[in-house]
C-alpha cells in the first residue's frame, strides 16, 4: 500500500498553488473540473506524495474552518536557514519560528498556509 495525497478545500486557489509551489517546490501536475469544483494537484517531486487542492465552485465567503480534528501537514527541510531566507523573500512569515526541538540541534517551525491551514517543517540533524 502506498499513500498517495491528502486534500484541503481552498479559498483562493491561485494563491494556494503559488504558495506550495514556490514556497515547497510542489509541482502542479494535475487538473480535473467535476460538476462543482476543480481539483487542482501539487507533487512533491522526490516521493510523488501529492495534496489535492479543491477549489469549490460555491467557496464560503470567509473560507473554510478545519475544527479540531486536522493538525496539521510536516515536511522534511534540509536547512531551515535557507528556508527561513525563501519564506522571508516571498512575504510569508512563521507562525512559530524554528527552534532546537530536541537539544541535539533538530530544529521545528510552523507556519500557515493561505488557508490557515497549519504546516510544521521539521530539520533533523540525524535520521
């Protein structure tokens, strides 16, 4: 078994794709128009791991609210300084500047996405 995306509904789609796409590298490479939304996916050019953006024809004015069962997304980051510098460049800001998780120099960070959807980049200094 292979895992293969997760979705999230957005309010603002062109927005979403810039920010995973130049903030994480996901590439789009699919789009597909059903009855009352598109899909939009982004891949993760290293493990095919894909998200599914759904862009609803009748997106609710203020957005969409995750409750409290969603957490949130991780990704691997290979050297939160350079990130930092990128999401600095691109006018995003962190939610939680990266700090030593564990006292041997693995560092964490959150941010938001436009959505509000939380997204925690995880540096480890030994795998």
């Amino acid at each position: 078994m292979k895992f293969l995306h997760s979705m999230i509904r957005v309010k603002n789609k062109d927005e979403s794709i810039k920010f995973y796409s130049e903030l994480f590298g996901l590439e789009l490479t699919e789009e597909h128009r059903l009855d009352d939304c598109t899909l939009y996916f982004l891949t993760d050019k290293e493990t095919n791991t894909q998200i599914e953006l759904t862009y609803n024809d009748e997106t609710p004015k203020d957005g969409y609210t995750n409750g409290n069962a969603f957490g949130h997304f991780a990704f691997y980051c290979e050297d939160l300084n350079k990130f930092t510098e990128k999401l600095n460049a691109l006018g995003y800001k962190y939610l939680y500047e990266p700090f030593d998780l564990t006292g041997n120099g693995s560092k964490i960070a959150f941010l938001n996405d436009p959505d509000g959807n939380e997204i925690e980049l995880i540096e480890k200094v030994v795998w």
